[in-house]
C-alpha cells in the first residue's frame, strides 16, 4: 500500500468534511440528483469515448496509485551485484537456482540463463517495457479525460438547476432546491476532477517513470552480466543511474553481502 497517495486522499477528505460540518446544515451539501448528472455524465463520456475492455483494464491500471510496483534501485542493484558475483563464480546457468522476487529481473535473468545474446535480450526487455508504458498511459489519458468531464457535466447540472429554478420563480418554496443543484452538481464536478481524477493521472504517470527506471536498471545490470562484467564494474555502471543517497545504500548492501 502506498502510504502518500492514502493520507493524501483522507486529509483532503477529513478537512473538506470538517470545514463543511462546521456550516449550520451540512446536509444541505448532499444532493443525490446532482451526483447522478455528473458521475452519470462522466462514466457515460468515458465509456463512449474507449472501448470497453480497455476502460476495465485501465480501470485495474488505476491501482498502482494505491501499491508500490517498482522495486527499489537500490535493492536492484544490491541483487543485480550478487547475481554478477554468482555467474563471475560459478556459470549464467548458477542463476537459474537463485529466488528472484522482482518478476521483471526473473525473466530478465531466464533470457540470460538461456543463452540469448545480448541484442536479443535487450530488444525483448525493452519490447516488454514499451508495453506496459503504453498501458500506463492509457490509465493516464482515461484519468484525465474524467478530469475534463467532470466539471463540464457540473456546468450541465447548473444549467438544469437554472433552468428549473427559473420555472418556479412564482414557487418560491421550489427555487432553494432548484439553486442547490444548480450550484452543487459544480462542486461535485470540481472534487472529482480535482480532488480525484487528476492526482490519480499524475500519481500513475510517477509510478511509470519509476517502474520504467527499474526496469533499464535491471536491462543494464543483466547485460554486464551476461557480458562478464566484474561485479565491481556493475555496481559502478548501475549506481550511475541512481540519486547519491540510493548509491551509498546500494554500496552498503553490496559491502554487506561481501562480508
């Protein structure tokens, strides 16, 4: 579970909550119909505008806001070291005996195991990588069309709630409730897209970026592997890629390994 993308959802909750708890009548903040236009409106546009399947895929893509995929660079690299020492040691086949729980490092290490040469595994590796940046970025580009819909199906919802409040000016009894779903179904809009929609297209294309990282970590760990790189040049090559506090980490798992 990714802890920022909760706490970030429930602070924002809790204190739009409180801030509406504190008014004299927070029930005047639900109303069901202006819900129904916008989140009606919002997954009718979606559904229209991609194929169903793809809208339930992208809809499982939309998960990794809330769990961490990417295994950490350092990690990698303190593994993709000790891989280095075992084949340096023993053979590429010693590798095929380690328990690697990174999947994409697994299939990595199996291309490398089965003697593929280096050009063919980086085509596959990077083949495979391709494809999940173009699922992430459906999930992306879903995300944000919701973005966009929700609050022009509030301006809708306003319009609707103008036009009845209009049509009862001489029932003054029916103009509050006319008025609240000409204003409301614009709040509804707004948090969705604000609060929800977009955060979530912004958090995934982050996560892409650091799976992807990952990933050609793991691509250039395994070829200097499969080329008999030292395990000291590895760790040189791969710590190039990484931020100054994840190299010292990765230095200091691979010093412990040694030991």
């Amino acid at each position: 579970m990714d802890a920022s993308t909760v706490i970030g959802l429930i602070v924002a909750v809790a204190l739009i909550g409180a801030a509406v708890a504190l008014g004299d009548r927070p029930v005047q903040f639900v109303d069901v119909a202006s819900l129904l236009i916008v989140l009606g409106g919002t997954l009718g546009v979606t559904f229209i505008k991609n194929p169903l399947g793809r809208v339930f895929s992208t809809f499982a893509v939309v998960r990794n806001a809330f769990t961490r995929t990417a295994s950490r660079p350092d990690d990698l690299i303190a593994e993709l070291v000790e891989l280095a020492r075992t084949a340096r040691r023993e053979s590429l086949l010693a590798l095929e005996r380690r328990q690697i729980r990174d999947p994409f490092l697994a299939r990595a290490v199996a291309l490398a195991v089965d003697g593929y040469e280096p050009g063919a595994i980086r085509q596959m590796l990077e083949t495979e990588t391709a494809a999940l940046v173009q699922r992430h970025r459906y999930g992306q580009e879903l995300l944000e069309g919701m973005a966009a819909s929700a609050p022009a199906f509030g301006m809708i919802g306003t319009l609707i709630g103008l036009v009845k409040m209009l049509s009862t000016l001489d029932e003054p009894a029916r103009i509050g409730p006319a008025m609240a779903l000409a204003i409301l179904t614009t709040l509804y809009g707004s948090l969705i897209a604000y609060l929800v929609c977009l955060p979530l297209a912004e958090k995934l294309k982050n996560r892409s970026r650091e799976e992807v990282a990952a990933r050609m970590l793991v691509l250039e760990g395994i070829l200097a592997i499969v080329e008999g790189d030292h395990p000291t040049s590895v760790r040189q090559k791969l710590t190039a890629h990484v931020p100054p506090a994840l190299r010292q980490g990765a230095e200091r798992s691979a010093g412990t390994e040694a030991a």
